[in-house]
C-alpha cells in the first residue's frame, strides 16, 4: 500500500489567507524553519497506478498537479483517481468534490450523515449531478468494504458527532458518525494505516483499532486546549472544535508515546500550532519521543 501526503494543514491552509498570526507571518516571510501546508488530505493505492483520495479539499486540483502519479493520462480525460472517501463533511474536506466534476467518474464513500448533508444543507449532489457520474456509497462505522478488488480492506471508525456549522436540520442534528477515521489493511503486505485527522473523543473502539496498526496518523490540530483564546483569534477551545489537543490530561501524545506503530504521524495541523515550527521547542519534544509532524508530499509504504 503506497500513502501520499496531499495536505497536512486544519482549515483554511498554511498560511491562512485572512491570518496575520505570527507563523503565518512567517511563512510569508520565508522563515525557513516554517513551511506552507495545503488543506490536510492524503491519496492510497495498492501499488501506485490507481488511487483514492481521502477528503476533497479546496486544494484538490493543485494537490493532484503537485503528484505526477496522479495527473491525467494516457487517455485525453483518463484519470488514475478512482474516487474519493470523505472523513467528515466539513468544507475543507468537501468542497474539492465540485472541482473533480468535469465529466468525471468517480466512487465517493461518506456516512450517512454526511451524505444526508450534501443533498440538503451544502446541496453538492444536485450541483455535481448535471456534470459528472460520481455513485455515492454510504459507509457504516464498523463495517469494513473493499477497495482495488479487495487487496485494501478500509474500516472506518467513529470518531465524533459534531456536525459542520452550516447544518442548521434540527432532524440532523448531532446523531450518528458525522465524523470518521479509516483503517486500512493491505491483504498483500499486512499492513495496517489508521489515518484519523479529527478525534472528538478517544473511545475504546479508537485504542483497539491503533494497537497493531503499522503507521498511524492522527488530529494534530491544536498544541494546548486554549490555543486559540490565547492568541486571541477565537473564544473557542480545541474541544469546542472536535478536536482532542495534543497536551493536557486527555491529549493525544501520550497516548502516541509508547506505541509499538513503525510510523506516528501528526497530521491536519492547524496555523497556530508551535510544532509547525522545526525551531521549537514544541517540535522537538515530538520528534524526540519518535512521532512525526507530517508534511506535505510525505510517501509511505506500508
């Protein structure tokens, strides 16, 4: 199974294009110990010829063009992109699917919730419908399916239930996996990639789904709880979010620390997040316990 980095910034990107905190500052500055981060989303394959992304981002078309084995060919408008499986419905992991529509084929795989989303609230379905064939395939958090004939077996995993804010349905509401991580296996190699950019909670069926996994990558959004109030940016703590941060009593790096995984991997990191910075202090502290801060164009096999 071959993984490629597409993006491995939160929302909006790194740099923000409405932030002037200090680390988008630098960034614009060309400080070399930080570097821009597209819309965090990842593409899988069996052996490298045909793929599926995982989220569509509003940097879709640039993270395909940033990959020459995605790019198009060897027909006029033949794609090695068979289709896209969404993590959530949020807008920086859907909105990637109205730039795929030109007369393209494509298998999209959602929970329900977010499959009832995007017929109602953010209408992608209906739009998408006049220009392209996608078939839109619900998946069901415990219930493993196949991809590439059946080589990876993907089972997603609950991780949350916090809709996006533009779903106003009452009859929506918070029921159901609004929010999922994937583990793949590749039945070749027996490899295992548990790929979760968005933790509202670590539940029980999380920790067993992590234990034998060989490379895991997981919601690096926030450093501390309060990231945000603290720089002033938003009243907001990671929790409010449906984030887990990586500190505190309930955070994630001890969690990663002593991990048997060959690979741990922050990802979906957002732009105030100190571990940006190879500089810090912050990102020492990660890198010397073993785990990775992902990056854009990362290539794993597993």
């Amino acid at each position: 199974m071959v993984i490629k980095v597409l993006g491995s910034a939160a929302g909006g990107g790194y740099p923000q294009w409405n932030c002037n905190c200090p680390y988008c500052r630098r960034v614009r500055n060309g400080d070399g110990s930080v570097h821009a981060r597209m819309n965090d989303a990842i593409a899988v394959s069996d052996d490298g010829g045909k793929w599926y992304l995982i989220n569509a981002t509003p940097d879709v078309s640039a993270q395909i063009e940033s990959h020459p084995a995605l790019h198009p060919g060897p027909g006029l408008r033949g794609t090695p992109i068979s289709g896209v499986l969404l993590t959530d419905a949020e807008l920086d992991h859907t909105l990637g699917l109205l730039h795929l529509r030109q007369s393209a084929e494509l298998d999209i795989y959602a929970a329900s919730p977010v499959l009832h989303a995007l017929s109602g609230p953010f209408p992608v379905r209906q739009i998408i419908e006049p220009y392209a064939s996608f078939r839109w395939t619900e998946v069901r958090a415990g219930e493993s399916f196949p991809l590439f004939g059946g080589r990876l077996i993907v089972y997603p995993i609950q991780l949350g239930r916090k809709s996006p804010r533009y779903v106003y349905d009452a009859n929506l509401g918070q029921e159901g996996a609004w929010v999922v991580g994937y583990r793949i296996t590749d039945k070749i190699t027996g490899g295992i990639v548990v790929y979760a950019p968005g933790i509202e909670s670590w539940t029980a069926e999380l920790e067993q789904q992590l234990k034998d996994a060989d490379c895991i990558m997981l919601d690096g959004t926030f450093w501390h709880s309060a990231e945000l109030r603290d720089l002033g940016a938003s009243e907001l703590e990671a929790a409010d979010m449906g984030h887990i941060p990586i500190t505190g009593a309930d955070g994630t790096f001890g969690r990663l620390t002593n991990r048997s995984a060959q690979r741990r991997i922050y990802i979906h990191i957002n732009n105030t997040n100190p571990i940006l910075d190879t500089a810090s202090s912050e990102y020492r502290t990660i890198t010397e316990h073993g785990i990775e801060v992902g990056y854009d164009g990362l290539e794993l096999e597993v």
